[in-house]
C-alpha cells in the first residue's frame, strides 16, 4: 500500500501564494505519475496538475498559467506551487499517486481557503 501525507494548506488573502506538499510511502514504484486534483463543495474531483517520474507535466485548463507542479524523486514528494490566488481556489486539494499497473492512491486533502 502507497500512503500520501499532505501538507501546506490553511488560510491566505486573494493575490497570495502557497505551496503544498505531498510525500509518498510505502511500496512505491518508481515508475508513476504523481498530481493534485481539486474539489470543491458539491462538485466533482478535478485535475490540477500531474508530473510523471519523467518529468512531463500535465495542467487542468482552469488552472490559468498560476499553479506550477514539480517533484523531488529522492524525497517521494510532489509540489503545488498555487499563486495569484482568489476565492474560487477554495476548497480540497488531493494528492494523486498513479501508479504503472493502473492502480490510484490518494491523500487525505489539504483545505485551502482564500479570502477577499
């Protein structure tokens, strides 16, 4: 089993920045896509951001050229770099681990709240 502990959530003004962590553990292949998805109340689970262990990045179209995703293979851990932040960036940010035989594994979410 593959365990995703997030971190870097909490409360910030609109136009401020934060970023979010997510570490992995447990039987990881090295082989794997690693991303954020958002959600928020009353809506369905959607892509912000993927890297693959090759670095090849994928970017959900709501996310406007302000997030920016990396990984640090050694440390298990992918980033979500979020600036230019507003009120409708509220909400769940889950982290996403794909792993190469198909199988998804999930962190528990980090809540971002944005205020005006």
């Amino acid at each position: 089993q593959v365990e995703l502990v997030e971190s870097g959530g909490g409360l910030v003004q609109a136009g401020g920045s934060l970023r979010l962590a997510c570490e992995a553990s447990g039987s990881i292949d090295s082989r794997n896509t690693m991303g954020w998805y958002y959600q928020a109340p009353g809506t369905q689970r959607a892509l912000v951001a993927t890297i693959t262990s090759a670095g090849s990045t994928l970017y959900g179209g709501s996310v406007k050229g302000r997030f920016t995703v990396s990984r640090d293979t050694a440390k298990n851990t992918v980033y979500l770099q979020m600036n230019s932040l507003t009120p409708e960036d509220t909400g769940y940010y889950y982290c996403n681990l794909h792993a190469a035989g198909g199988t998804n594994y999930w962190g528990q979410g980090t809540h971002v709240v944005v205020s005006s």
